[in-house]
DNA sequence: CTCTAAGGTAAGGGTAATGAATATAT
DNA sequence: GATATATTCATTACCCTTACCTTAGA
C-alpha cells in the first residue's frame, strides 16, 4: 500500500498553462502562473483575460469517506507584474456518510477583470467583495442583491495568513521592508491601491480589512493590562479631552480604541464583584421593559446595553450583559441544570450539524429550546471550554477535534472512573486527568515550520501523506476492530508526540515496525517522520498501545535507508528496530537502558511557536538550527554520538518532550483534562494486526545492530536526555534522500527553541 | 464647485482569555 | 477540618461592525 501514490493519484492538477506548483510550509499549493505565458496559450486577443483552469479531481478508491474541500484564491502580485499566484488550500473533511465517487472540482482561476463572473467556487464573489469599499447601507444591500456573500466576524488564521503573506508580496514587489511605513507614514496617494492589493483573496470588505491591518500594525495596540497608574491618567484625560479618543491614546501610548474601550469598563457609578439580589431584579426589569418582553421570555438579542446600563444604574453595560446572558436570562426562564448529557449533546449536535468551520455553526439554533442552555453565548463559551480538552484543538481541523471529543466521551462513558496505567514519568500530562476517562494512544501532530534560512525552496513533494491508525483501545477486546486510520496530509516535516515508553518491533511486513507503548501517559515522544513513511498506532486489547511505523511505498523500501531517529529524554523507553530479514524474530539488537527515575528537561515547543500567533512580530516559527543541532553532541557525548538532523531525511526522529501537554495548553489556564487528537483525513488502511508480546514496566531503548550496542548507563543525570538514537532500517537502506526537506525545515535558528536543542543527545 | 473614493472617528455589540470566588473532592 | 482541584462567575483586553464624518483629487 501506498499512500503516496494514493495522494498523488487523487488530486491531478491540469494547467493550461505553463505554471509552477510549489507547496508551503501549511499544506498549500501554491501555483505561479505568468502573465505572458497565459495570454499566449489562452487567448490570441489580449483584451481578453486568459481563462486558467485548474481542475482537481478525486480519486475516492482510497479516500471513500472524504470529501476534499478545496479553497483557491488568486493573488496578484503587483500592478505592473500582471503575473498573480494561486494558493490553495485542500483540506479533506470526516464524513462519513458522504461518499463521492469520481467527484471532479473545477476551479477556474480568473484575472481581476472577470471577478464578476466566476465559476461556483466560492471565490466567485471574493474579489468584488474585498476590492469594494463599502461601509454604507446602500452599498451592502447592493452587493447583497447581486449575490454576494462575505465573511464577518473574527479573522480566521487561514485568513490572517492570506493578508499577511499579501502584505509581504506587496513589500517585497516594491522593496518596502516595514510595512508601517506604508501604513502610518505613506499619504493616500503614495499607498494607493495598497489595501485593495492586499485585500485580495480575502472575502472580507475593503473596509475590515484596512480596520483588520490598522490594528495589526498598530505597535500602541496589545500594549496588555492598564495599570492602576494608567488608569488614573486616563481618568484625568478623560475629563481635560472627553472624548477624542485619539488625543487620550497619543498621551497614554495606547490606540484610540483601546482607551474608548477601557473608558466604557469604568464607569464611576459601578459596583463590582457579586450581584445583589436588588441589582439583579432591576436589570430583569429593565431588561424586559427596554424589549418589551414578559419576565419567563427569553431574551438574548436586541437588547441596548448601553440604555440598560444606565437604568441599572450601578453596573456598566458588559457588565450587565454578560449577567443576563450567562446567568438571569436563565433563571428568570426557568433554565435547567447543566448536566454532563447535555455536555456529550451538544458534541453529538455539533457533529450532526457537519460544518467545516466552527464560524457556520448557528449558536442561536442550537440553543433553542435547550433549558439547561442560558444563552447562545453562554453555550458557544461552554463549547470553548469543552474544547479545550483536546490539547492541541488549535492545531487540527474541526471535524477532527469533534471526532477527538467524540471519542474522549465515548472513552468516558464507557470508562467512567477508570484509571489509567501506571504513570511512572508522573508529569502531570492533562489527559492522564482521572477524572476524564482514558486516553490511550494519542498522537499529537504538529508542523515544524520551514526555516527561514534557506532558500524558499518549492516542496517537490505534493502532499505526501503519513498514515497512522489508531486503535482506540477500551476495556473490551473488540475495540482492537474499531480502528481508524489516520492519514497525514505532510509534505514536510511531521511530528507527532506520542507515549513515552514503547517499542519497536517488526510487524512481519518489510519495512514496517510496531512501536509499542506501555504506558497511556500521551507525553513525551515527539516522532518526525520523512514523508515516506507511515506511523500506525494502534491498541492491543490487553494494552499496551503500539505504534506501527513502516515506510509507505515498496520503492522506498527498496531504494532508500531510512533512518528511524529516536531521541528522548524520559525515563524507561524501549525502542527495538530489527532487520527485515530478521522481521519473525524481533531479535533486540542494541539495547539502552535508562534509569526510570531520570527527570528530563522540556523540550517543548511553546504553542505560538507553531504558528498561531498572528502579529507580523511574532511571525517566527520554530525552528531547529544547524549550531543548535550540533550542540546535541556536547551533549553525553560520551555515549552518544551527535547526529545532524539534515541527515536523518528519510529517518523518523523520535523526540521526546517533557510535559509537552502542559505547555502546548499553555493557553487554557484552568487545568482542564486534556487530549489530543490527530489530524484525521479518512484514509482508511487496513493494517495487520500483530500479536505483539506485551512489554513490562522496564523500559529500553534499543539501538540497531549496524553501529553496535550502546549501553545507557543508570548515571545520565537527571538534565539529560534520552540519547538521539538513529536506527537504521536494513530494509530501507537504499531509501532516497530528500535531506533538504528536513534540512529545510529544521535549518535555522531560533532562539525561543534553543532549549528544545541543546536538550538533545543523538546517538547511533 | 460637485462628486466620489478613500480614509477616518465614535459608539457599541461582541469574543476570548484571565482572574477571583466558590463548590466539590480527597 | 485542611487542602487540592474543579467549576462558576466576573472582569477585561481586544475585536468587529455600524453609522456616520472628513478630505483630497478628478
């Protein structure tokens, strides 16, 4: 089975032109298509636009409960340069019960001057949208009335990464370095066009978008919390210039709307802390006068906070607000009790409303006539804290965080109180929460970002998919049946964390290996993989977890020797590789044992680092530098020799990572159980189920024959890691480099990762 | 001078994250 | 009863839209 080929054969991409195909660090498609070469083959008459078809089409053999959703938009790089690039973002959703076979998307890819007339693809309306500045009633209905929709509300990331990276062609088209130059310096008419050149591909209104960037750039917005001091400066301020906003924040070094807002947050009149009984019956009252509604009604919209604060008299209007929608709009209308059904409802509801995007769900229809539900908006906010179980819910798609949760409620329904193995790292991972059930093997996959450093080299591989299945392992037995396959959508580099201690063992099929796990602690692994190969992860019925890790396509198994890299730093890992030609025996080769007790240092990537932030000033990703990697050999370097992560191409990387749950949670401050779940791209596998010998307690880490065993002594201190362990495949020896894709993405430095780095000990 | 596109302001409804208080479990 | 942990309630920094206003240039 190929995964690869399965991947390259579902999507063919046919051009009219002469294009270029490269694919970004995020999964994108990026295609470059020239002016001049378009109007050659398109069109005789240059004063017609070339037509560029794009025309995907899907292959559903492999891929019979997915349905590809594909998002284009064309961005022109600049007014002289005709030439415009095409990013796409294919992404392939969980529905199961939505089989399209031979389902062929065309996307027709225009210039500007057809914008009004486009394919139904969703980007039809994009451009008219973001090139009209419209902020007016009329203008609105205009647009409305022709058919266009557009997009309100928070900025999504893919969003925010379109404006950015349009900004930075924009720069880059003209030689700018700071784009606060052209914002903040520029008259009107230097900068001409440069929000509508930015705004494309964005279905957003010229008008959000110059809002959208003003804000970005605006180095006096997220200044953070006012100080008291602050505070009575404003106050000052307020009185000497009232309400020029723009004078008060010049002063304080604040933008204008962030002292606007700070001023509505402190009224003079206002109580704080807990409602009085007196207070609460005047806002109810208020409340259903100003809506003219009877006490029991259900209010939740069209209410003037503003007019009801000010008859409450003692409360500002948030505050007013958010009493009634998360508290007195409920009681007053006789509201239940939130109970952890409504909890697994409201997953299960979510689910059944199959949106792609958190953004479609109608808050205020699924909160309809749901007692225990106080307010469309205090269920979208349970649903923010729902969704915080899964660790990592940033970094997957939505139908697989609501398949994570799925499966999290399901665990615990089938499992309640359940305990889970024994931790023996005792590093307070989030999912291992016994109150939240079981978590068993669960793989974090995060994007190591390209580095920067080298040349932005096009990723020739298309989409390379890594697979991995996943058995969730429940009490019965059966449930080794019910696995799912998880296919990666990874032209780069992956990584996946997974339980701290398992093992390697040849699963009977050349090149494939299962990586076993002992423990359900979803700590400190963190696997990279080279494009080629697959990680399935599975659960024996009687425990431990096993991870199978085998390449994807017999070429790769013939014609490369790769790699498989594991470094940790925890205690009681056993990794085994064995030859193919061993495969039956699972013969330990090298071994390397750890004391169990050794506290190993964080690793972890902070989350922002991968890529969640959104400010042009912290646009840095995590990255691996050549400096930083050589100082793994400083590291016990005794025992372990160093290894340049550059050479581990087509190798898996196992790495480990302290406490990574906790730190990549960093955010959800309330310490809720947490999980993570996979990306989870339906591509179902069916991978031989193995009788695997269950591993004990004792956790070793096994090197592969080829450079000798090397024995880990009880000694490695307590700061030290688990040694990077390069385990070559017999098998895969012959494997292909594409050292430049990891070299890429690990290259170049960054000093928020450093600590990941110089963690590091390689050995082989 | 008028018209209009582009830029801008203030107000207010909203979200997401955090902090404080309270409840519950150990 | 003390402590730890979870949950709820309250707050706040920041976001986004709406409804206007202003200005420069055609």
């Amino acid at each position: 089975m190929s995964t690869v080929e399965e991947e390259s054969d579902t999507v063919t991409v046919e051009t009219v032109n002469s294009v270029t195909l490269t694919q970004d660090t995020e999964g994108n498609l990026i295609l470059h298509c020239p002016q001049n070469e378009a109007d050659e083959v398109d069109s005789e008459d240059s004063s017609e636009p070339p037509h560029k078809r794009l025309c995907l089409s899907e292959d559903d053999q492999s891929l019979d409960d997915s349905t590809p959703c594909i998002s284009v938009v064309a961005v022109p790089i600049s007014e002289n340069d005709q030439s415009f690039e095409v990013t796409m973002t294919a992404t392939t959703e969980v529905a199961e019960d939505e089989i399209n076979e031979g389902t062929v998307t065309q996307i027709q890819i225009l210039q500007n001057e057809q914008l009004d007339e486009i394919s139904p693809m969703g980007n039809e309306e994009v451009s008219a949208v973001s090139q009209a500045w419209f902020t007016t009633k009329e203008d609105k209905d205009s647009l409305t009335n022709k058919g266009h929709k557009w997009k309100q509300g928070m900025w999504s990331k893919e969003e925010i990464d379109i404006l950015m990276s349009n900004i930075e062609r924009y720069l880059k088209a003209r030689g700018i370095k700071d784009a606060t130059e052209i914002i903040f310096e520029m008259s009107k008419d230097e900068r001409k066009d440069f929000y509508r050149t930015i705004a494309w591909g964005l279905n957003r209104p010229l008008f959000a978008v110059y809002r959208r960037v003003l804000r970005m750039y605006d180095d006096r917005n997220h200044v953070g919390k006012y100080t008291p001091e602050e505070i009575e400066k404003l106050k000052e301020l307020r009185i000497k210039h009232g309400n020029d906003w723009a004078t008060i924040g010049a002063a304080l070094g604040r933008s204008a709307s962030s002292v606007k807002d700070r001023c509505r947050l402190m009224k003079d009149t206002c109580n704080t802390g807990k409602w009085t009984e007196k207070e609460e019956k005047r806002l109810a009252e208020v409340v259903h006068e100003l809506t003219s509604t009877e006490p029991g009604d259900i209010v939740t919209q069209g209410v003037s906070w503003a007019a009801v604060a000010e008859r409450v008299g003692t409360r500002s209007e948030k505050q007013c607000r958010s009493k009634w929608l998360n508290y007195l709009n409920w009681k007053q209308s006789g509201g239940t009790e939130w109970t952890k059904e409504d909890e697994i409802n409201l997953i299960l509801r979510i689910a059944e409303l199959e949106v792609s995007d958190e953004n479609d769900i109608n808050w205020d229809l699924l909160a309809e006539g749901w007692s225990s539900v106080r307010s469309p908006q205090w269920l979208r906010s349970k649903w923010w804290t729902i969704k915080r179980q899964i660790a990592n819910h940033k970094d997957v798609s939505f139908p697989v965080l609501i398949k994570g949760l799925k499966q999290l409620h399901e665990n615990q329904k089938n499992n309640p109180g359940h305990q889970l193995p024994e931790n023996k790292c005792g590093s307070g991972l989030a999912n291992t929460n016994s109150s939240s059930g079981v978590q068993h093997v669960q793989i974090r996959v995060a994007r190591l970002e390209e580095s920067t450093g080298n040349a932005p080299s096009p990723m020739a591989a298309l989409q390379i998919p890594v697979q991995i299945t996943h058995v969730s392992s429940t009490d019965s037995p059966a449930a080794t049946v019910d696995s799912e396959t998880i296919t990666l959508n990874s032209g780069t580099l992956q990584t996946f964390e997974i339980l701290p201690s398992f093992h390697l063992q040849p699963t009977g099929t050349p090149g494939t290996y299962l990586l076993q796990t002992s423990s359900s602690q979803g700590l400190p692994l963190t696997l990279t993989t080279s494009p080629t190969m697959t990680l399935t992860a599975a659960t024996a019925p009687s425990s431990p977890e096993q991870i199978i890790v085998h390449a994807l396509s017999p070429e790769h198994l013939l014609n490369t020797s790769d790699n498989v890299t594991v470094q940790c730093h925890t205690p009681s890992v056993i990794i085994r590789t064995v030859a193919a030609e061993d495969i039956s025996s699972s013969v330990t080769q090298t071994e390397l044992a750890v004391d169990p007790d050794i506290q190993s240092a964080d690793l972890t990537d902070p989350p922002d680092t991968l890529g969640t932030n959104t400010f042009p000033d912290d646009i840095h990703q995590s990255k691996l530098s050549d400096e930083e990697q050589s100082a793994y050999s400083e590291d016990d370097a005794s025992k372990f020799s160093s290894r340049n992560s550059r050479e581990l191409m087509d190798g898996v990387m196992v790495r480990t990572e302290e406490d990574a749950s906790l730190k990549q949670d960093e955010d959800s401050h309330s310490d809720l159980p947490s999980t993570y779940v996979t990306e989870d791209l339906g591509s179902p596998t069916i991978e031989e189920q193995v009788d695997q010998p269950t591993i004990d307690d004792e956790t070793v880490l096994i090197v592969p024959s080829s450079h000798g065993f090397i024995q880990a002594a009880d000694d490695i201190d307590s700061e030290s890691v688990l040694p990077l362990t390069t385990l070559t495949d017999p098998i895969l020896q012959h494997h292909g480099d594409g050292s430049h894709i990891i070299g890429s993405s690990l290259g170049s430095p960054d000093s928020e990762d450093s600590k990941d780095v110089e963690d590091l000990v390689s050995c082989h």
